[in-house]
C-alpha cells in the first residue's frame, strides 16, 4: 500500500510533482548516488545494463520483507509495526530531499504513502484481532486481499497518469530539421554482408542496439517543451537556449562512436551513430569564452553532473550539443530532449545526456561525480579492437576461416590492425572503409585454421603509428587496455 499511493501521487499532474519522486525510484536513485565506486562498477560486470532493474527489485524485496515485519509486529504490539512503516516512509523522504531535482513536493509521495500503509496496518490489525470485526480464514483472505488489490490498483494507476505526462508524446512531435553540414553516407566497403549475418558488428549501431551506461534509475521524463540550457560561468555572455531555439540554428550531422571507460577489453559499451547537433565550439564561440577557464561543467536533469575539458569541445573536433540520432529525435533513454558528443573521449568526462546546464569553469574549482569517486579528471579513448567472428569456443572446420571485428581511437583513427595465433607472428588484416576519425572500423583477417585448439588475438594501431597497447588494466580509473582474446576448436 505504501508503495502503490506513493506511485500514485508522484504521477499526480501537480507541478513541482514527477515520477521520479515515487518512494522506490527516490530510495533506489540515492542508493545509487551514495554506493562506492567499486561497487557500481561490479554491479555493471556482473548485470551489464541491467544492473538498474536488478537495484529496484533488490529494494522492492526488502521494502516487501519489511512490510512483512511490520504485519508481524502489529499482531503484538500496533505501535511497533506503525514505527517499520513511518521508517519506510521517512527512509523515502529524506532520500526526496536529498535529490538534486527535488522540488518541496517531492517529500510528499513518500509521506502520504506512509501515511496510507500506517492506516491499512491499523485497519488490518483490528479487524483481524480476536473479537474484531474479520473472522474465519475466508473473510481474512478476502480482507488482505482487498488491500494488496488496492496497493496495486494505486500503483497501476500512478504508472499510467506518469505515461500520460511522458516525453514520448513530445518526442513524437518534434520534426528534426535538415542539417546545414550533413554527414557523409556510409562508406561502400563497409558491412559485409556475409560477415555481419555471422556476427560481426555492423558498422551503424542501432538505436535501439546502442549500449546504455549512465547513473539514473529511471529515464528522466522531460519533454522539449520544457527544456531549456543554460550556458554561464566564465564567459563574457550567458546563454540561454530553448529547444526550438536549438532547432533553429545552423545544425551538423556527424558520425562519431562512443566508448563507455566501463567497457572491458573485448566488451560491447561502444557504438556508431549518426549524431544532428550544433557545434559547441560554436556555443563557446557565441559565448565568449575568458582566459583561465579550461571545464565545461556539465549538469543533467537528474542532477547528474560531468566535467568535460574545454580544450578538446572547442578545438575542432566533432563535439556537438546533439538532438538527434540516426535521424530521429535522441530516444529519451540516450537524451532526449538534448545531450552533449564529444568525440574522443570516454563518455563520462563528455556524453552528458538529459543536459540542462553548462558551466565554463576551471578544473580545480568544480569536482563531478565520477570524478568524486576516483576516476580520472581527463579521459582520452584508448586504442582498442575487439575480435566478434568467430566467437569464444567455437568449433571451427579447418581451412579457411574469416576472423572480423571493429577497431576504434576517436579523434585519432584507425591505420592498421594485425591478428596473431598462439602467440606467433603479428599478421595485417583487411581494414575495411570508415567515414573518418572519429568513428571505429571494421576488419576482416583470412586464417588458415590448422586442426586443434587455438588461441587468437588481435591489436590495432592508431593514424599517429602508435599501437595498442598490451597491458592489461582495468577500467578504472581511465579505461581499460590489453588485447582481446579468443579460444576455439578446430576439427
């Protein structure tokens, strides 16, 4: 009950009010905020993207064992069940408050929810005490089962008033305009066809295929209409930008791939897309940009925050603040309405999504989040490639056997990637057509595959001549490096 009339008044159409504030999103988001890095980053190697739905059913297991708790201790003493609930329900509003988005009604799901869970325990205590109103295991049943319907039918309730608010149905309205600079098509070469049907990683990532790494819980709601970005701090004029006046300006379409700094070696947290935005050197330009700043400070809707170095948004290279990807409007789990691309760099020193607010300020001045919890204050990509084809423990025919995969060092390039078996010579592989630097690559290697099992690697080098390196490290505190690896079969 505490958890369904919490749910219900956070979908409440009240200003000041979100879905974000129902009790279990509030408690789970501050967990997150105040876990140690170490554990978020086990969490993300054992659950991958899944790790935020195994956080809410975690709490949603204990919040139900504690419910249970309370129905015990209500049976001997009623006051002692009240005091589990008023805990859950304080446990909700100091996590409300505590929110860097938090509005003074944010408190109010999670206190009304208590409130509502307390008067259901009494009802329930009293009537089904000896020489109460409920009598018989039947009547019982039907008691208990009225309130848990009630529960849920709040819940279910507060879940479709929160989706009749949702930014999908902005979204679905926006029109994104033709860029000024379009990008350039996909290159011929690219993603051949036999080798992509057996795995090998296309060369555009899908929308809906595009890896998800961030810290909120639940995809911030916010529809365009309501956004807008404020850029201030050391510059000579602050602006300020609503999405049409976004939509407006001269706009550039890029390609450019991400890299998560969680992504393992051989991992998937990267991707290739088509991203619409407008140039924040452009941005920083308007702006005016004083001498000593050397941050862009970068705060989410969510309160979310990251530091970007100045340097690398203004010096040219593909930094934009985007709205679209792969020619739709950002989906809202990758931003919508407007985040921030900055090619080059690990997304958490640059991909701010859901961004509404830009400080350009120094470095020692500001410390964001992930900063905060030791990693890396610069971020640059390392050079990296991954084999897909063929897989880990497959068993292969002998003959020839094609060995493919993607290579990447944004802002850098690709030049070249060699493949070696069982620790042998170094071999060229055919590194296929790319759009430029700042997106991956993908290779093709030939093997004569001898009978007997066998070990592959693979290494890239860079377009300054810089090759991979093959120490092993892991992701934090700027990125993981070492080669990738696979072991197979050969008949």
């Amino acid at each position: 009950m505490t958890v369904g009339v919490g749910r219900l008044v956070a979908g409440l159409p009240l200003g000041g009010l979100s879905p974000s504030a129902a009790p279990l999103l509030v408690v789970g988001d501050a967990v997150v905020d105040r876990v140690p890095a170490a554990v978020k980053d086990a969490a993300i190697s054992a659950f991958g993207t899944a790790d935020k739905p195994v956080l809410l059913a975690t709490i949603a297991v204990l919040v139900t064992l504690l419910a249970a708790a309370a129905g015990v201790l209500a049976r001997r003493r009623l006051a002692l069940g009240i005091a589990v609930v008023a805990v859950l329900g304080a446990a909700g509003v100091l996590a409300a408050v505590t929110r860097p988005d938090a509005t003074a009604l944010w408190p109010l799901p999670s206190a009304l929810g208590a409130a509502a869970g307390a008067y259901a325990l009494t009802l329930l205590t009293r009537r089904l005490a000896p020489g109460g109103r409920t009598s018989g295991p039947r009547r019982r049943a039907v008691l208990l089962g009225g309130v848990a319907a009630a529960g849920l039918a709040a819940g279910g309730t507060g879940r479709v008033l929160s989706g009749a608010r949702s930014a999908e149905e902005s979204r679905a309205r926006v029109v994104l305009p033709v860029p000024a600079d379009p990008a350039p098509p996909v290159p011929p070469g690219a993603d051949p066809a036999q080798l992509v049907a057996t795995g090998l990683t296309p060369y555009v990532t899908g929308n809906r295929d595009f890896y998800r790494i961030d810290t909120a819980l639940v995809v911030p709601d916010v529809r365009a209409e309501d956004w807008t970005l404020r850029l201030h701090g050391m510059v000579e004029r602050e602006i300020t930008l609503t999405y049409d006046e976004l939509l407006a300006l001269p706009l550039t379409e890029r390609w450019i791939t991400l890299t998560c700094v969680s992504n393992e070696v051989g991992g998937d947290y990267a991707g290739n897309a088509k991203w619409l935005g407008y140039p924040l050197a452009e941005l920083l330009r308007r702006a005016g940009v004083r001498d000593g700043a050397d941050t862009l400070f970068a705060t989410s809707t969510d309160g979310f925050t990251l530091s970007a170095p100045l340097a690398e948004a203004a010096d040219g290279r593909d930094a934009l603040l985007a709205v679209g990807m792969n020619g739709e409007p950002l989906p809202r789990e990758h931003g919508f309405p407007a985040r921030m691309v900055i090619s080059g760099l690990y997304g958490f020193v640059s991909a701010c999504k859901w961004v509404t607010d830009i400080e350009v300020t120094r470095l020692v001045d500001r410390t964001a989040y992930w900063t905060e919890r030791g990693w890396a204050e610069r971020a640059p990509i390392k050079t990296a490639s991954r084999i897909d084809v063929p897989r880990s423990f497959a068993t292969l025919r002998a003959g020839r056997v094609p060995v493919a995969g993607v290579a990447w060092a944004q802002d850098r390039g690709i030049s070249a990637v060699e493949v070696r078996v069982d620790q042998g010579e170094w071999a060229p592989a055919k590194v296929l057509p790319s759009v430029s630097e700042d997106t991956w690559r993908q290779w093709v290697f030939d093997w004569d595959a001898e009978p007997g099992g066998h070990v592959l690697e693979v290494r890239a080098t860079d377009a300054t001549g810089t090759p991979q390196t093959a120490e092993v490290v892991a992701p934090i505190p700027n990125g993981a490096s070492g080669y990738d690896s696979v072991t197979v079969t050969v008949e």
